[in-house]
C-alpha cells in the first residue's frame, strides 16, 4: 500500500509539472481596461459621459407624498362623499445632450408613476386624462394606479418635436400644488414647433400642437360624453328626437400656437395667440315622432375656427428678497375655452363643474353649441386673469400667494334656440330630462335652469414650504374656489335634488325649488418632497 501511495503522489507530480510547462508556453491576454464615467461640465451638474459616447446624460427624479382635505355639501346618493385622499408619486428625467456643429442636440425624457385615493386629485392628470379615467381605478374611481409618459422630446438646431409643454403656456401654475387658477397649463401635448432666438433674450416660436389635449365637449343639451343627441325626450313611451352630434371635437386641423418671449435680468414677458378648429362633423337626423318631424332636416355643421390670446409678465424682484418672483397674466378667447384656462377646479376636460362632491350646480364648460334649427355651431368667448406672488421669508421658509378671477358667455341667441327646441319637445309630450336642459323661455324653469348659463369663478390661495435641506420640501397649501352665475338664481342640485324631474310643477308655481347664485369649496394640501 505503501508502494501504491508513492507511486500516485509521483504521477500527480508529473502532471502538474508538465501543465506548469505547457502554460508558460501560452500567449497571456491582458484584462481589458475599464472605463470610468467620466464628468461632463458642458451642460451643467450632474451629466457625466455615457461610456463609449460623447453625449452627456443626466438622471434626475422626484418622490411626492399628499394629503388633502376638501370640504362638502353632502354625501347624497350618486357622489362619492370623500373629503379627504393621498398620493404618493415617483417620477424620472432622463436628459441627454450631445454637442454638434448645429448646436446642442437634446433629448429629454419624463415618467410618472402615482398611486392616488379619495378626493385628491392631480390637476395636471386629470388634464391630461381629457375626461376619461386612466387605467388601475377602482369600481366606485376612488382608487386609482397611473403611469404617464410626462414629456419625451428632441430640441435640435431650434427645432421641438415630441410630448412637451405648450408653448402658449407662461404661467402655467409655477408656484401652485393644485393649479387652482384659471390659466392655460397644458403641460403635456404632442407639437412640432420652432423657436428662432434674435439675441438680447428675444425669441419667436411657430408650433403645431395636437388638438386633442385642448378640446372641451361641444354642448349637449343630453346624451353620454361619446355621443348625445341634439335633443331627446319621450314621446308616448317612444324616443323623439333628432339631430345626433358626437359631442366630443374631432380632430382635423392641428392647433397653431405662436409666441413672442423676452428673457432678461428683470424676469421674462411672453406674447402668444392660438388657433383651435372646432369640428363635430355632420348632425345626422333621427327618427322623427310627432311634431319633431319638421324639425329633421339640419343642415351640414360647418366646422369654425376658435382662437385665443394670451399675455403675461414675469419679474424677477431680488430687492425684496432672493428669489422673490411675480407674475401678471390675462387671456381672452373665442371658441377655445381651454385656452383661457377656465376650467372645473380638478383641470380642463369636462363639459361641466363637478369638482366637489354635493355640489348645488354646474357650469357649463363648452367651446360652442349646435344651433338646433340651424344646425350651426355657435361659439362662447370668455377670459381669466391671473396673478402669483412667490416670496423668500428666509432661505428655508417660502411662500407663494395666488388669484385668479375668470369668466365664460354664451351668446343670448344659443340659449334660446335650445329653449325653443325644448318647447317643442315639452308639447310633444316629452317627460324626461336632465340638468342640462334649457327649458321654455319665458318660463319659470327657463329662468332658474342652469345650462348655457354665464359664468365666473374665483380662486384665492397660498402656500407655506419649509425646504431644511436641499432638494427638501415640506409645505402646505390652501385655496378657496368659488363659482357663480353672473345674473339671475339657478337651481340649488343639493338641495332640490328632483327638481329636474318636476318641470311642470315649477312652471305651475307647485313646487318652488331651493336656488342659489354661487357654489364655494375650501381645499387644503400637506406635501412632502424630495427632488434628487
């Protein structure tokens, strides 16, 4: 056994020392290098190289935590009743810039991701979800999971093209967490668009923006947010209608946006007017029933051009305090509501005000109505003024203070062609309706009911934010929303919740429904945030 031993340590032995040999004999291959990321000064802190390249990437984010509290009215069936909700949300930028001969070539990337519940509300969501809930919300909308492409777009040699913020838009609620005011602040839209700069902080912009993102429901006396009619009732238990008109815009002719801007030292000044096709396409007619038959034969709806303008101003007063900025803005349109920014509270994509719930009535928010008789659009022209003040208290404490007042028209003439129409209907028997039926002029409910009704809102507010380190805010914000009808009452929908089922009994003097001629809520918002 002993010999055995001997003689296997001798072969292991052996092999080793031919391996040893055979290696020294092979060629070595040296480990590559490794390539460290590098800084990149050009466009600032924060980029590096990406490895391999020389385009410039900076990776930057954000996590948000709210809590809100909104007062009610009532917790009546149908509402959700929630006066309180959270949110928290997670978003990143990529930035990406690569120097050339024509300039910087840019490419910058944003993603959101919230979870939300309750009465809190994103206004910036809910205006890009253009009236329809996003995915992940819960049977009753009170728990919602979204993701949302923010921004994703590419600056070259002047040009913009991709997901980005209006460049109608100034103000935009700088200083705001809600958005409260009435102002245009279409954040997100899909543009092509040109800047051309003259030196001296001047520069002009020509953009092409997707119409889709400023649209608001043309006016539809009943019908589903798809597609409603003209006007319907009930006729001996049989529909009686005619004239159906999809009363979401369609989408032909792109928005043009053109803006003059100035930035200097003292703060920034911008010029901008837009254009807004509205388009609803045909009123096919219906199927005719008793003495609606006359009424089936509407003319083509020829679409008509919405447009808007828009100034504002921005200064810069360090003589105060370091960092203390003001702004000025005024808007008026014609036919392009959105623009103009007057909006229900929770953003711009609504046909009407429901923004908290038990709320006595609604506004009408409408770019135009469809004259029944005549089958032609007829537009509404409103405005909003806005004004923002931030100030420094010292470098940890800030506080921002916000007002806005705007208001929206229809045309004394609109009204009345759904009045008459309505008229015809009531005398055919019709029985049901909603609260978007004008009524018979001269008549009590015509008087009381709150379609087509001018408008005006109110938003006053402001904010406290406490920022202990950098990139650190902890803040809170209060504003206060009120809306009304700028003459006559309107129908108190709290209230008098059957009153649009009792027409007849308030023209007769039966039944005298509770009115009122404003609607108010107070919200309050606690943020915690960190921006890395």
């Amino acid at each position: 056994m002993s010999l055995l031993n001997r003689f296997l340590l001798g072969s292991v032995t052996a092999f080793a020392a031919v391996g040893a040999a055979q290696a020294a004999d092979l060629p070595v291959k040296k480990a590559a290098p490794i390539e460290y990321v590098r800084v990149c000064s050009a466009f600032g802190a924060g980029f590096f190289y990406i490895p391999g390249t020389d385009t410039c990437l900076r990776i930057s984010g954000r996590a948000r935590f709210e809590g809100a509290y909104q007062t009610a009215y009532s917790r009546q069936a149908g509402n959700g009743g929630d006066t309180s909700g959270f949110r928290g949300l997670a978003r990143f930028n990529l930035d990406a810039r690569t120097q050339t001969a024509y300039g910087t070539l840019r490419a910058f990337v944003r993603l959101d991701a919230a979870s939300r519940t309750g009465t809190i509300h994103s206004g910036t969501m809910l205006r890009i979800g253009q009236a329809y809930a996003a995915t992940g919300v819960d049977e009753r909308g009170r728990a919602e999971q979204y993701v949302n492409v923010d921004k994703a777009f590419i600056q070259f040699a002047g040009l913009t093209a991709g997901r980005a913020s209006s460049f109608y838009d100034f103000y935009a609620h700088d200083f705001e967490f809600y958005g409260a005011t009435s102002g245009s602040d279409n954040s997100s839209t899909n543009l092509f668009a040109y800047t051309a700069t003259f030196g001296n902080g001047f520069s002009t912009t020509l953009s092409v923006e997707d119409p889709v993102f400023t649209r608001s429901p043309v006016f539809s006396p009943v019908g589903s947010p798809a597609v409603g009619p003209v006007f319907v009732g009930y006729a001996n238990g049989l529909p009686s209608r005619f004239g159906y008109v999809d009363n979401i815009q369609r989408s032909r002719l792109p928005d043009f946006v053109g803006a003059l801007r100035v930035d200097q030292a003292w703060g920034s000044a911008q010029l901008s007017a837009a254009t807004h096709e509205i388009n609803v396409g045909n009123v096919g007619a219906g199927t005719p029933a008793g003495t609606l038959g006359v009424l089936t034969g509407i003319p083509h709806t020829n679409s008509v051009q919405g447009w808007a303008v828009q100034g504002g101003v921005k200064f810069n007063l360090p003589s105060i305090a370091p960092g203390d900025t003001l702004y000025l803005q005024g808007a008026y349109g014609n036919g392009a509501q959105t623009y103009i920014g007057y909006c229900m509270i929770a953003g711009c994509y609504a046909q009407a005000n429901n923004g908290w719930d038990g709320q006595k009535f609604n506004q009408p928010f409408a770019d135009a109505s469809i004259n029944p008789f005549t089958g032609q659009l007829q537009t509404s022209t409103g405005f909003s003024a806005v004004a923002s003040y931030l100030h420094y208290w010292s470098p940890e404490w800030r506080s921002a203070f916000f007002g806005s007042y705007g208001e929206l028209d229809f045309s004394r003439s609109a009204r009345l062609a759904q009045g008459a129409v309505f008229g015809l209907l009531s005398s055919n028997g019709a029985t049901s309706f909603s609260n978007n039926s004008v009524g018979v002029p001269g008549t009590r409910f015509y008087q009381l009911s709150e379609a087509l009704r001018d408008t005006y809102q109110i938003a006053v507010g402001g904010s406290l934010i406490w920022s202990p380190v950098s990139d650190l805010d902890i803040g809170v914000e209060a504003f206060y929303t009120q809306i009304g009808v700028k003459n006559g009452r309107v129908i108190d929908g709290d209230k008098s919740p059957t009153a649009y089922a009792s027409i007849a009994a308030i023209n007769a003097g039966t039944f005298v429904p509770r009115t009122a001629t404003q609607d108010s809520t107070t919200h309050v918002r606690f943020r915690v945030q960190r921006d890395f």
